[in-house]
C-alpha cells in the first residue's frame, strides 16, 4: 500500500483493534474488548468505504462501534451470569464452600470454592490439623483473599463443637473404663 493513498488510519485501526483482542484473550476480564471491537468495525469500515477514511469519520465510527460493543458486553455478560462470577472483596469469601483438591495443612494447600468466580482456586491453610484432598470445607477467614484458612465440614463446625466432642470422647473413655473395671471385679 503506498504512502498518501488514505488507508492508513483505517488499516492502523484494524491492526490496534486486532490486537487489542488478542490481549484481551491473554488476559480475560480487562475489557479490553470492548475497544478492540470499536477499533476493528470503524477500521473494516475505514477500509471497505474510503470516503468513511477521515479522521473525523473514523472517530464518530469508534465512538458508535464502542457503544454498541459496550452494550453488547454488558448483556452478553461474558464472564458470568451477570456479575455473579466476581467477587466483591475478601470478606464475601468468608462462608463459602468448597473442595479441597490439594491436601490442606496448617502451611500449604489449595481449594477449589463454589462459586468462586472467574479463578475459584485458592491456597488455603487448615485451623488446625489436616484436611485430605476430596474433602468440603468452609472457608473461616478470607485473610486478604490471597490464602484463605479453611475448616473442613465433615469436622466440628467451631470453638462450641469441638469443645462438645471433646467432653463426649472424656466421657465415653470413662464410660469405658468404668466398664473393663466391672468386668475385671466381676
């Protein structure tokens, strides 16, 4: 294509609009799809009708081609069922359940939450002892999001539960023993 033949803001659209896709593909949830769309429909229209080629034109094109792809990706809804894949903040984390799908430890781990959003997988840390890969659990505390701390649900739920099965086993060990010590006297 020479030089001065006009095509060139039109055709230097399409490639920017092109390739902001490509990013967007790379890295999805930036939106930058919405103005690689705009850029590549004013650019396709910039080339197939040179008289639509002006700067002025092409800018109107942009601006018409970015509001009908912002439209269309806010009902398509791309990413989730309309904002339901996101996560607001950490704290919403808190209650969520989910799977362990690498054995969780007090140090390492990693979890798979329902309804986790785009990523539901999270490095996760047990209260206390370990959680077997395949287990529910319920995340306790969000802890910035980056690792959550985990429970698992099969096990006592809190401080109460625990405290309950614990006073359950003393007294099942005493009942226990409280029966070897007939039957020895008997």
């Amino acid at each position: 294509m020479a030089i001065g033949t006009g095509l060139e803001l039109p055709l230097l659209l399409l490639i920017a609009g092109i390739v902001l896709a490509i990013a967007e593909a790379a890295a999805p949830g930036a939106h930058l799809i919405v103005l690689g769309v705009a850029l590549t429909a004013a650019g396709l229209i910039g080339l197939l009708f040179p008289p639509l080629g002006t700067p002025l034109a092409l800018a109107f094109l942009v601006f018409v081609a970015g509001a009908i792809a912002l439209y269309g990706y806010r009902e398509l809804d791309f990413y989730g069922g309309k904002g339901e894949a996101r996560t607001a903040d950490s704290a919403s984390l808190t209650g969520r359940t989910g799977r362990v799908v690498e054995r969780v430890t007090e140090t390492e781990g990693r979890v798979k939450l329902a309804g986790g959003g785009f990523n539901p997988f999270f490095a996760a840390r047990s209260v206390a002892g370990e959680i077997p890969e395949g287990e529910e659990i319920v995340v306790v505390d969000p802890g910035g999001g980056n690792v959550v701390t985990v429970e698992s649900l099969s096990g006592p739920a809190d401080d109460i539960d625990r405290e309950l099965d614990r006073a359950d086993t003393e007294t099942a060990t005493a009942a226990e023993a409280d029966r070897e010590s007939e039957t020895d006297s008997a």
